[in-house]
C-alpha cells in the first residue's frame, strides 16, 4: 500500500503542475485577449482614418477635376485670342497713338495760330477726338486681352 501512496502522491504533483500551467496558459490567454482587444480598437481607429481620408481624395479629385476643365477653356479662349497678334496690334497699337497725339497738337497749335478757319480746327480737333475715342476703345479692349493672357500664364 505505501506504494500505492506514493503514486497517488506523485499523480496529485503531477495534477499540480498541470493545473499551475494551465493557470499561467490562461494569464497568457487573458495578455492575449487585452492585446487582441486594444489591437481591434487600433484597427477600427485606421479603418475611420481610411475612409476619412479616401472621402478627401474624391473631393480634392473633383475640384481638380473641375479646375483643370476651367483651365482647359481658358487655354482655348487665349488660343483663340491668338497671343502674339495681340503683342503685335500693341505694337501698332502704339504708333497709332503716337500719330494722334502729333496730330492733336498740330490741331491744337493750327486751331492757335488760326489755321485757315476756325471750323477747319474744330472739324479736325473732332476728326482726332473721334479717333481718340476709337483708340482709347481699343487699348481698352487690347488692355483687357492682355490682361488674360497675363493671368493665364
């Protein structure tokens, strides 16, 4: 019989340990499940950043989607403005309001000196008004051109 105790002795150490390991498996179990835990919660934090981030991506897509369709049609008016003509109706531009301004100071100085007749002045002062008028239009109008071309490039 004290044999018989001896291996009852030595299977209740051996319950024992049993029992001591799977306590320590279940601590490792419970560290598991708190990471596994805090790991889901990370994980939820980058799936709401994702999505979050994703919804900029379509918008900014959009409105550069929309600003490049505006700056393709800008490009198309300026093409149709035909840049270097404008540069070159500037350049005419300006020998045409230098022509005028010597003829109203002509003007001026016949209408001073009494050139012929006072109605020859006056008819001539109107003639460069009018093509005043008419240049002022078109520098206005050539201004404008520029103006576009500039903020284009």
């Amino acid at each position: 019989m004290p044999q018989d105790i001896e291996e009852i002795i030595e299977r209740f150490t051996s319950s024992e340990a049993a029992l001591r390991r799977i306590v320590e498996a279940s601590g490792e179990l419970e560290s598991a499940r708190v990471e596994l835990e805090k790991a889901e919660k990370s994980l939820d934090r980058l799936d709401h950043h994702v999505a979050e981030t994703a919804s900029l991506v379509f918008s900014v897509a959009n409105e550069l989607k929309a600003i490049a369709r505006d700056m393709r049609d800008t490009m198309i008016a300026v093409q149709s403005l035909k840049p270097e003509l404008v540069h070159e109706k500037l350049d005419g531009l300006t020998v045409g309001v230098n022509d005028a301004v010597k003829k109203s100071g002509r003007a001026v100085e016949a209408a001073k000196t009494g050139f012929e007749s006072t109605e020859g002045s006056l008819l001539e002062l109107r003639k460069v008004a009018n093509m005043n008028r008419i240049l002022l239009v078109i520098v206005t109008l050539l201004t404008i051109g520029v103006g576009v071309v500039a903020a284009v490039h």
